[in-house]
C-alpha cells in the first residue's frame, strides 16, 4: 500500500534543549518535526512549507512571540494555520487575550505535559489531514466536473455536426432528442421534431410498411435498420436509412431506443443508374441475341421452303418435259402432294405463331373424346414412322373422360409432339404413347386429369437446352449443317395450345441420346361421359350422292390464273359447271348475263379493294343476283380477316393453300346439298 505523506509541524523556540523535548514528544506520532530557533527562521520555513500546526514560544529575544504569531497571520497562505503559544512564565489574562486576539488555538505553560501536547497536536494533525483530503477530493471534482464539461462540449459538437440524424425515444414513444441533421432530413424544427418521431416524415406509400417493421421492432428489441423514403413538409423526397438499438440501464433495463437517419438518396439514384445501365445492357443483349436468332430463323425458313419448292418444280418440270409411264407419274405426283403439304404445314405453323404472339389464336371449344383424337393423331403420323421402322406403341385408358377443348387443336398437340419423336427417332427406334388418368397435386380437390405421355428413344435433349426447349425460334441445333429440318416452331405452339385448355406440358430427359419424354396433362370434364357427339368435334355428314355438285353453276373470280383453272377444274370434277373470270367488272358482267347458283372469289386482287365485287353483289335486287352465297378465298388467315370478310357480306371464309375437300364440303353445307364429306 501506499505511504500516507507526513504532515509538516512547526516547532519555534530560542533554546535548543526545548526543541529537543518537543521532538522527544511528539517523535511518536510519526509525523515531519520542523525546528526554528527564531521567528525570522519560521517565518522562511512558511515561505516553503505547509504546516498542520505551529508550536510557538513566547519569550524569545528580537522577535519575540507574538510578533511572530502577527506575522503569521499576515501571510494568506499561512493565515489559518493553527497556532499553540508555549510559555514559562504563568499567564495573565491579558497575555492569554493577546495570544487569542492574533489567532493561537491555545495557551500550554512549561514545564509541559506530554499527554496534553501530544493529545492536542493529534487533533490538529488529524484536522490538517483531513482538510488535505477534502481539498484533494475538490480538486479531483473540479478536474472530473472539468472533464465531463469537456466531453458533453465534445460531444455537443459531434451530435451537431454529425452527417447523420441522431433521435432518442423514450419506452412511451416520446421523442427526448433529436440533432440539427435528424430535424433537417424531416424538414423539422427543432421543436416540432420532439412532438413528432420520425414515422411521421416516412412517404405515405411506405408508411404501412415502416409501422410495421418498427412495432416488430419494439415487440423483439433486436437492433433496426430499414430503408424508406421520407417526404418532408415542404415536398421534398428522399431516400433514408433508418437505425436503432435499444437503450439498457447498467442492471439491463430498457430506457429508450437511441437512432439514426442517413440520407441515402445519392447510392438509391447510383444504384438506379448501374441497374438501369444493367437492364440496358440486358436489352441489348437480348435483343442481339433476337437478332441473332431471327437470322438463323430466316435462313432455317429459307431452306425449309425451298426444299419442297425444288422438289415440286422440279418433278413438275419432268411431267410437262416428258412422256412418263403410269407408276412414275404416280410417284411424281406423290412427291408434288407430299411436298406441297409440307410446305402448307410450315405456313400454318407460322401463322399460328403470329397469331399466339397477337393473342388472337381462338378455340372452339366442346366436349372432346381424347381416345378418338389420338387415334386420328396416330394414323396420320404411321406414314412418317413407317420408313424408318420405327415402332408405335400404345397404351391408351378407354376409361378416360372428355375434356372441354377444340378437337383440332387438341389433335394438333398431338400430332406434333408425335412428328417431334418420330423426326429425333434413329431408324428402327421406339415411340411410345400413353393415355392414363391422373388425380390433381392440390390437396383437398377432386380435380382429375387426362395424362398424355409421348416417350422416344431417340436423341435426347441436353440439359443446357432443354429449358428453352418449348421458346419459340429455339433450335437445339440451328446450323446449316444440321441433320433435321423444321422452323422450331412446334413445341412452342404446343405450349401455348396446352396452355389455352388450362393443362400443363413438360418435358425430361436425361441427356443426349437418352431419349426424351413429354408430358401433357388436361383437367378432364366433371360428371361428363365418354360418348362425345360426332357435330361437337366438328364433323359433317350427310347422305351419298354420286354427282354431289351436279349441274350447279359456280363463277370463280381471283386474278391468278393458275388459281382459276385448278378451281374450275375441281368443280368440274364435281360435276359442276364452271365459269373463271379474272376481274370485278367481268364477275358483275358474268352476274347480270347468267344465272349463278355461287360465287367462289378471292378477296386479294390487285386492281379493285377486296370487297368491292362483293358490296356491288349485294346492292343488287335479290332477282338481279344480290343474295347469291358466296365464299371468300384469301391469303389472309386472321380471325378480323375472318370477321371482316363475313361483315362485307361473304358467308363463308376459306384461307388458301385451299383444301379441295374443304372447299366441296363448305359449297355443299352452303346450299344445303347431299353431299358426304368429313372436315376435322
């Protein structure tokens, strides 16, 4: 432990065996014993010294006692220090009044008694001690009080010229402290910020959001840090962070939450500038990837229409050249047929992908029998499979119902998802076609589902590819070199017809050349039967005659002349008779010379508005020709093509290619004649 400092006494008389009693006596208490033979002597000892108590004589020659003791009491720095006048000589009262007069705290005479001096100097001794401590005990005060003035300036200061707002909230809610920057971020008063908390200044769209996270705040006490937008006063929005941790006392209560407010607005906007220079460069990405793929699409659909187009010319070209037997011709026509409907399928194909990418794709929808739709999906792909050997299997579930659907778009998902194994199918491969029923994933319904699956053993799809495998234009293999032909159109109408009748399609494989397996599953129709009326799934028959369009008087009008003659020639066939003209004005010559029982006319000729011939038709007097049925032929397929043609005053409407069976069984509905024929 540390040594408690001794404590200085002055002891002041002429004679030197006095002082040497006094040190004998007071030797005991341990304290610094400091002598003086004379007043001028202990006067230059208080120059320097401190005592706790001045034992003074006296009787001393020159400056004597009292003198001395007057002195003393002159001095500031010595003027409250104790004073114990020492005398031989009996003391009067008036000596005693002098001596209290200046300042002594006693009178002892000599001979003196070492009990009383040694009991008395204690007292002072211990006073002057504690008088030390207390005045230590100030000073230390007045350095910590020094202190904490100089850390509540600092910081003052730091909390005033902080850049971010600081606030204090008491456990009520009530606001105890804001800084200038918290009340500048509201667009507060200094005031008016300890009325209102912060939630206030939140931009009304985040508020209930704000609310909400700072009462799970409150309600757990973890630490806070949300982001919101804040709109002051006076209009102005900005983007803030807001931070808060509980306040604990030392014994761990809650006092308050102590916050703040950072205004962020500068990294929301950078960081809206970096996102958007992000999306910019994604949008060019992938519209140079579009571009990239509308190329290889073109060129896809370059090679795709020319191949049957070289085909067809150039067995046409051998036909009108020359003399060929019977089988040849046959084969020549069939390679013309098989090509031209090739080449029908890939139009149809891109104009069904228009019409999805417009929205304009219709259904028409009824209760539909899916075995009949596979089994006509099936025999009209036993052709492509044959060749290359490739075995058909099935295992179709009688007992599955009808679903609400279009019976020809349902047969279209089909067949192409059927024409897509066979084309990716190696010669003498397997494809096989399952029809099953299945119940639906969502718990608590009885929704049940047709299940088709299409599984081949054929190439496969690699795991890269196969998420885009149903995207539009997508080709897993888009090269000039590549061995199978298509747009890739087929999957993704597949997709999107799945899709109009509410079902759902994937595709698995494991890899390439691990085969591929497609699945498609149709919400099946409720407390509905299996039997499925045959005009539902759009079929029309009637009684058989021999010469279905006998002696029926057809006027064709289009101003292609390869169109006019195969039409006349197709209703001649039929038994019809036939006039072909190439103009609006002959058609109306044609109308007011002869009887016509129908008008068949295309509606894109070059040289008069397309529904010309038809609105001059039907401003005629009814005996003059102006209600005679007509079909319109044309190139354009959309549903307002449809619309508009109908409106102008057409009955029916036939998109070309033109299918001749189509055609017959679209004339004999139209006039009500008996005539067999089957449209699916």
């Amino acid at each position: 432990m540390q040594m408690e400092p001794k404590v200085n006494i002055l002891l002041v008389d002429d004679k030197l065996e006095n002082l040497l009693a006094l040190e004998a006596i007071l030797e005991k208490l341990g304290e610094n014993l400091v002598r003086a033979t004379s007043g001028e002597e202990a006067l230059r000892c208080l120059l320097h010294q401190d005592f706790a108590v001045i034992l003074l004589d006296v009787q001393m020659p020159g400056m004597d006692g009292f003198e001395t003791a007057t002195l003393i009491r002159n001095r500031g720095r010595s003027r409250h220090t104790p004073i114990i006048f020492l005398t031989a000589f009996s003391t009067s009262d008036q000596m005693l009044f002098k001596g209290y007069a200046l300042g002594a705290v006693d009178y002892l005479l000599k001979p003196l008694d070492p009990n009383i001096l040694t009991s008395k100097v204690t007292v002072f001794v211990e006073l002057f001690k504690k008088t030390e401590a207390v005045k230590q005990q100030a000073a230390q005060l007045v350095a910590v009080n020094a202190e904490l003035r100089q850390s509540e300036e600092r910081l003052r200061s730091l909390s005033t010229c902080s850049p971010v707002g600081i606030f204090e909230i008491d456990t009520e809610g009530g606001c105890r402290y804001t800084n200038p920057r918290y009340q500048a971020i509201c667009g507060l008063k200094a005031a008016e910020s300890l009325e209102k908390i912060w939630l206030e200044s939140v931009h009304p769209e985040d508020r209930k959001r704000a609310v909400a996270s700072w009462s799970t705040y409150i309600y757990h006490g973890r630490d806070y840090s949300e982001e919101f937008r804040f709109q002051t006063v006076q209009g102005i929005i900005r983007w803030v962070q807001v931070r808060s941790s509980p306040m604990l006392s030392g014994q761990g209560e809650l006092l308050g939450y102590v916050g703040t407010l950072e205004d962020i607005t500068e990294r929301k906007q950078a960081e809206e500038v970096r996102a958007q220079v992000i999306r910019e460069q994604t949008a060019r990405q992938e519209a140079e990837a579009a571009n990239r793929m509308k190329d290889e699409f073109l060129a896809v659909l370059s090679h795709e229409l020319r191949t049957p187009l070289t085909s067809m010319l150039g067995w046409s070209k051998i036909l009108r050249s020359k003399k060929l037997d019977e089988k040849a011709t046959s084969r020549a026509l069939e390679a013309i047929e098989r090509n031209a409907i090739s080449q029908m399928q890939l139009i149809e194909d891109i104009l069904d992908v228009s019409r999805i990418i417009r929205g304009q794709l219709r259904l028409n929808v009824s209760a539909v029998n899916l075995i009949s739709v596979m089994e006509a999906a099936l025999e009209a792909v036993r052709p492509l499979a044959e060749p290359k050997e490739i075995l058909l299997n099935t295992l179709l579930d009688t007992s599955v119902g009808s679903v609400y659907g279009d019976p020809a778009r349902l047969q279209q998902i089909v067949w192409n998802l059927l024409t897509n194994a066979i084309k990716f199918t190696p010669k003498g491969g397997r494809v096989e076609v399952n029809l099953s029923i299945v119940c639906g994933e969502e718990q608590q319904t009885t929704q049940k589902y047709a299940k088709i699956q299409v599984i081949d053993t054929g190439i496969g799809i690699s795991s890269e590819f196969l998420p885009k495998v149903f995207d539009r234009f997508r080709q897993a293999d888009s090269t000039t070199t590549r061995s199978h032909n298509g747009l890739g159109l087929g999957l993704a109408i597949v997709r999107h017809l799945v899709e109009l009748h509410k079902g759902t399609i994937f595709a698995h494989s494991l890899g390439s050349g691990q085969g591929a397996t497609f699945t498609v599953n149709l919400p099946l129709l409720q407390n509905r039967g299996n039997r499925v009326n045959r005009e539902t799934t759009g079929e029309i028959s009637s009684s058989v005659v021999s010469t279905p369009l006998a002696g029926l008087r057809v006027l064709v009008v289009d101003d292609e002349a390869d169109t006019r003659n195969f039409l006349s020639f197709m209703f001649e066939e039929y038994g019809a008779f036939a006039t072909a003209v190439a103009s609006v004005d002959e058609a109306l010559a044609i109308l007011q010379q002869a009887k016509t029982d129908i008008l068949i006319s295309d509606i894109g000729m070059s040289e008069q508005d397309r529904y010309t011939l038809i609105r001059k038709l039907r401003s005629l007097e009814p005996e003059k020709g102006g209600c005679i049925p007509a079909i319109a032929l044309t190139a354009y397929t959309r549903e307002e093509d449809r619309l508009e043609a109908l409106s102008a005053g057409f009955q029916q409407h036939l998109s070309k290619p033109i299918d001749p069976t189509k055609l017959i069984a679209m004339v004999a509905n139209l006039l009500k004649l008996p005539v067999e024929v089957s449209v699916s």
